[in-house]
C-alpha cells in the first residue's frame, strides 16, 4: 500500500484516544497520542488503558503515548484533537519540529481568531496541507468499533485516496468535500441548534414538536452556512444532516445537554463555566456577525431567540411559543 507511516494525536482525549486506538490495530501505521496529561501517558504506556477517558477499556498495545513535543519530528500525519481555543497557537508554536509536507487535520469544532474558522487561521499561519474531519461521532462508539463515519474536507482531492489507504479495514469510512469553509461553518451551527433541540425535548418531549423545529433549524443552518460562504450540497455530507442529527437527538451530546439543563430550568452560569460548550459561545458570533451584516433576524430566528436565552432575566418556558409566532406568524 504505501511506506509505514507515522501518525500522531495532538490530544489524548476521548476523540484523539478512540481515533488513534482504531489506526494502531493497523501494521502499516505507527501511532503515537501527544498530550500534557503525565497521568495519561503513563496509564497508556505501562497498562494499556486511558483510565481518565475509557476507565477499564483495553488499548492496542501497538498504541503509544508522550509528552515531548518532538515526535512530531517523525509525523507524515498530525490530527489535532484539542480544544479549538488553543488548536492554531499550538500548530504555531510547534511548526518548526514538523517536517515539509507533514499533514494537519483538524478535528476541533470551533472558531479561531478574527471570525475565522481553524482551517482557515492555519493555512494562513502555517505552510502544511490542512485538512478537516468532521461527521456524526461519538469516541465512545469508536472505542467499541462501530462503524463511524466523517467527512473529509480538503482543497487538495489527492488527499481523500491517501485517508481512504488510512482508513481501509477500519470501522471509519469517510466522505470527501472541498468546501472546507462550509465543512466547517456546519460543526459549529450544529451545536448551537443541538442546544435548541435539548431545550424543546426537555419541555415537550413530543416527537410531532421535535421535528417541527428539527426542520425549520435544518433549514436555518443551510442558509446561514450559505451566507457564511459554504456551498449548499455539503449540507448533504456526513458533516451535514448525519452531524446535526447525531448532536441534536442524542443525550450524549454536551450542547444538546445544555439545551435540556436550560429547558428544566437548572441552567445556572457556574454550569456553563464549568463545561466545554462550544454552542454557546458559537452563538454570540454568529449572531453579532449576522447583526453586523444587518440581515433581519427573521432569516435567523432560531439563533436569535437563544440569543437572548444566555441574556438576562429570559422565561425559557416561552422559548418555543416564541418560535412558534416566527415560523408561522
């Protein structure tokens, strides 16, 4: 197939631990799980467990872990599985260890600086081949080799056969997209309308109601990622409809578990501080920037109403009466 190749996980995680511990299993792949947690690295290392991530699940024992920046040295392939806060000042910060032609793929879901997605801030600060991976995914499906599936997105169509070689004889199959901005732009829209759906399953808990809403925010996110510069057939990949139904209608879902906090009434400000929660700051960018683009909020209304939901002194219990008004005034 090709030469072994050398593959690195900036994250030991629950995404970076799941991915990686499927390609160890592979002959042809060397594959190593970079992380800042000591504790991690050596439960990996000497006992073949994440006990932090996957308490009690076996590793590949082909499976390593390390704290030293310097493997990246070796990588032909580095995922970034870190929060999407710090993914590009880490690629900078490291990108002088890293070898030409060495392969980024981001995995985080989030914005970077200045309004731009990761992708987009990495190709401007680094000269590497970036890519994205983003589909309906859950690690915890992958540590039980479920079949699982992404999306690949890339300006470079070479890349999909090379990921496929990667990826052959595993459970993750993948789809392939050059509209890296839209594949993008979707992994964040989509946290923001699961927190939506946790907050209309936690009054209601009807399934007439759920896909009322479910249809019009489908609707809502293809027409903002299309105002956003995304092309309307990604919606149609697995980062599309197969993310946002994975992340709106499932409880393992973070954002979507902020919709139901919200939505029963014990969304407290100490919660939100206290958990990851890429929906809700997604929310505000996108809102102020649509606002900055003075579009009326007719054309958003689902972002606009959860807007306000983080604002002061809301009546959550009006929340979907309010939408209700909107769709069909």
């Amino acid at each position: 197939m090709f030469n072994k190749q050398h593959v690195v996980f900036v994250g030991a995680g629950a995404i970076g631990t799941s991915m990686g511990n499927i390609l160890a299993a592979k002959d042809n792949l060397h594959v190593t799980l970079l992380s800042i947690e000591s504790d991690v690295v050596e439960s990996i290392n000497k006992f073949h467990l994440n006990q932090k991530y996957f308490p009690g699940v076996p590793l590949q024992k082909a499976l390593k872990a390390t704290t030293d920046n310097a493997v990246l040295s070796k990588a032909d392939v580095v995922f970034l599985a870190i929060p999407s806060v710090i993914t590009v000042s880490f690629v900078v910060k490291v990108k002088e260890l890293m070898k030409p032609g060495t392969i980024l793929v981001n995995l985080a879901k989030g914005f970077a600086d200045e309004g731009m997605t990761i992708a987009e801030s990495l190709t401007k600060k680094v000269d590497f081949p970036i890519c994205s991976m983003k589909g309906p995914t859950f690690a915890r499906e992958l540590m039980n080799n479920i079949p699982t599936s992404f999306t690949l997105a890339t300006v470079d169509e070479k890349l999909y056969s090379y990921f496929n070689k990667i990826f052959t004889d595993t459970c993750i199959f993948i789809d392939y997209s050059s509209d890296v901005r839209g594949v993008e732009m979707l992994s964040i829209l989509k946290n923001i309308y699961a927190i939506v759906m946790g907050i209309v399953d936690a009054q209601f808990n009807s399934p007439n109601l759920r896909f009322l809403v479910f249809t019009r925010a489908f609707s809502e996110i293809k027409n903002i990622m299309l105002k956003f510069g995304g092309n309307q057939d990604t919606i149609f990949n697995y980062c599309g409809i197969g993310d946002f139904s994975l992340t709106s209608l499932n409880d393992l879902s973070r954002n979507r578990t902020l919709g139901l906090l919200i939505g029963k009434g014990f969304f407290t400000q100490n919660i939100s501080d206290k958990v990851v929660l890429e929906g809700k700051i997604a929310t505000a960018v996108f809102y102020e920037e649509l606002q900055r683009m003075n579009i009326p909020e007719e054309e958003y209304p689902i972002i606009a109403e959860l807007y306000k939901v983080f604002g002061e002194n809301y009546d959550v219990s009006a929340f979907v009466s309010r939408l209700l008004k909107v769709f069909h005034p």
